[in-house]
C-alpha cells in the first residue's frame, strides 16, 4: 500500500507518539481515508441540500436510510464516485419527492409495514463490499434490524406526517438497496 504524501504525514505524526507496525501503518491510513472519502461526500451531498433548501428534511431522509442500512446492508456501489454520484442524486431528489407528494398517514404506514415485511422476509443481504458472516452473523442482524423497526415504528408515531414522511423516504431507499442486492444474488 502506497501512502500519499499527507498519509505519510499523518503516519510520522502518530509514530512520535509510539512505534507502528507496518500493519499499524495500513490500518491508520486505511482508516483516514475512510474518513476522508466520507467527509467529502457528507460536503458535497449536504452542499447541495443546502443549496435546494432541503437540508434538515435531507438530514431525516438520512436517519430512515441509516437505520436500515446499517443493519439490512443491501446492493452498493462499486466506487466511491459512483457512490458520490447515486447519492447526489438520489439523496436530494427522494427528499424533494417527500416534499412534493402530498403522502396521508395512511401512506406512510402502509409503505412502513409493508417494508417491514421486506425487510424481514429477506435482509439483511450482504454484497460485494458488506458480507453477512455466517448465520450467527445474520441472527445478530436480524434481532438489531428488528430493535430498528421499532424504533423507526417510534419515530413515526412521535412525530406529525410531515416529517415521517422524511424518515420513511430513507427507509424506503434502503429497502430497494436490500431488495437490489437480493435480486443480484448477493445474499
């Protein structure tokens, strides 16, 4: 693994501190760029919200998404400006579709326990960049993906329609990523 000249920067910075290992070394500059590759799509991703006046809406859309992202996993770019790309685009679009639906509460639930069932039926599904290792794995992730209906379930009785929709706009998104990966094969 090659750093850069800001890695090597950073690496001389914590070897100071104490000795790295060659290992050491890898993990920090893997984990800096995770960072940074992170942070810069957050940046543009949330510039743009800003730009289109959707950032707390967005901001809700994200927390829906999260919630079953981090557990359901679900298909996955294959680089990150990809990734950059499909989330500057899908990001923005599918909170200003949150805004400009008129969605009833009726819709909202139905849509939620409708992906519920999705999601309980099939996720969570690994992908090329996020395996499920093993069943004792998946048991873990179901019983985590459940705790996270509940609380989206929660969510979307304390707060008023019009900001429910925002969260089940990213739950909804994360369920096609699940649903994507599943037809892919990936499971």
């Amino acid at each position: 693994m090659e750093f850069t000249a800001k890695e090597e920067m950073l690496v001389d910075f914590f070897e100071h501190r104490r000795p790295l290992t060659q290992l050491d070394k890898i993990k920090l500059v893997y984990g800096f760029r995770v960072v940074t590759s992170e942070l810069k799509k957050f940046l543009i991703i949330y510039g743009i919200a800003i730009a289109f006046g959707l950032f707390w809406r967005m901001l809700l859309v994200q927390i829906g998404f999260l919630l079953v992202r981090q557990v359901a996993y679900g298909a996955h770019c294959s680089s990150f400006k990809t990734c950059l790309i499909v989330s500057c685009i899908s990001f923005p679009f599918i909170t200003w579709l949150a805004v400009a639906l008129p969605i009833t509460s009726l819709v909202v639930w139905g849509a939620f326990l409708l992906g519920a069932v999705i999601l309980l039926f099939i996720g969570p599904v690994s992908s090329k960049k996020t395996k499920v290792q093993g069943e004792a794995h998946r048991t873990f992730l179901f019983k985590k993906l459940y705790s996270r209906l509940i609380v989206l379930g929660g969510l979307l009785v304390i707060f008023p329609t019009s900001i429910s929709v925002f969260f089940l706009a990213g739950f909804l998104k994360g369920i096609v990523l699940v649903v994507i990966a599943k037809i892919g094969g990936s499971h």
